[in-house]
C-alpha cells in the first residue's frame, strides 16, 4: 500500500457536523486517539489531516468520510484502505 496523502477536509462540515452531534473537540480527540490540541488545527483548516485520521474522525461522529472531506480518487483509494 502506498503511504496516505493528507487528505482535504470541509472544516465548515467538520465543525458543524460535530456541534450538531454534540461531540467536544476533546471527546473527538480522545475517540480518535490524538490530542485535542491537534484536533482542533484539523478542524480550523490549520493542519491537515491523514486520509487515516479523517476516516477515524468521520467514524467517531458516525457521518460518511465524504461528509467532511474532499476527496480525489487515489485519496478515496486510500481511505477505503484502512476502512
């Protein structure tokens, strides 16, 4: 397998989808297994995030990765990889 590309986000759709459910940006950290600090850089746009912590994020607030992310084909490739 080839090494996953960073992958786009909707940081709009991100922090919408996960105030909506509910979630704190700590408890989507913690489900996800990362600081909430870094998080919180995926979620304002300032980072990006692995196509393997975007499908985590996607999990733990139980949307489709297409929800909050913008994908290319190899990139889906690569998501659907470590599904």
């Amino acid at each position: 397998m080839k090494p996953l590309k960073p992958m786009k986000v909707n940081y709009l759709a991100l922090r919408v989808i996960r105030e909506l459910s509910g979630a704190s940006q700590s408890g989507v950290a913690a489900a996800v297994g990362m600081e909430r600090a870094n998080y919180a850089h995926i979620e304002a746009g300032r980072r990006p995030g692995t196509a393997e912590q975007i499908v985590k994020i996607a999990r733990a607030l139980r949307v489709p990765v297409g929800a909050i992310a913008v994908m290319g084909a190899e990139v889906l490739v690569d998501a659907e990889a470590v599904a």
